[in-house]
C-alpha cells in the first residue's frame, strides 16, 4: 500500500516539476545554473519537511487540519504552474 502511495505522490510531482523548472529558468536573468540549483534545494527540503509537518499536526489532535497543510505546501511548492 506504502509503493502504492508512493507512485501516485510521484506521478503527481513528476508534472510540475519540471513545468515550474522552466519557467524560472526562463526568468532567471542569465543565471540558469543557479537557478536551478536554488529550485531543486527548495524542492527538496519542501518534500522532506512536509510528512513531519503533517506527523506533527496529526500527532497534536489537530488532525482535521492536516489536510490544509498539504493544499497549502502545493501553494508554495508550485505557484508558477
């Protein structure tokens, strides 16, 4: 059921991803690399924080309002797209 999940969150990410890479490649103002090396550091730390976050919400008896937190982390993960 883990692998399951796991698909379907990549599948989901597999789009934007690369959508949002572009675009601010395109607005970088003739520095690609570091662009991209600042996109991919965010995109990473926002992956790796956000199950603790929700651990933690769920874990405090707030977890009618770990949902919020996933639409909330899509808002700033991916505002260009």
């Amino acid at each position: 059921m883990v692998v399951i999940g796991l698909l379907i969150i990549g599948l989901g990410l597999s789009v934007p991803f690369p959508l949002a890479l572009s675009r601010l490649l395109r607005a970088s103002s003739g520095r690609p690399d570091a662009t991209a090396n600042w996109a991919t550091l965010g995109a990473g730390v926002a992956s790796g924080c956000a199950p603790f976050a929700l651990g933690v919400l769920s874990d405090g008896g707030h977890q009618f309002s770990a949902p919020l937190l996933l639409g909330s982390q899509t808002a700033v993960d991916h505002p260009i797209c």
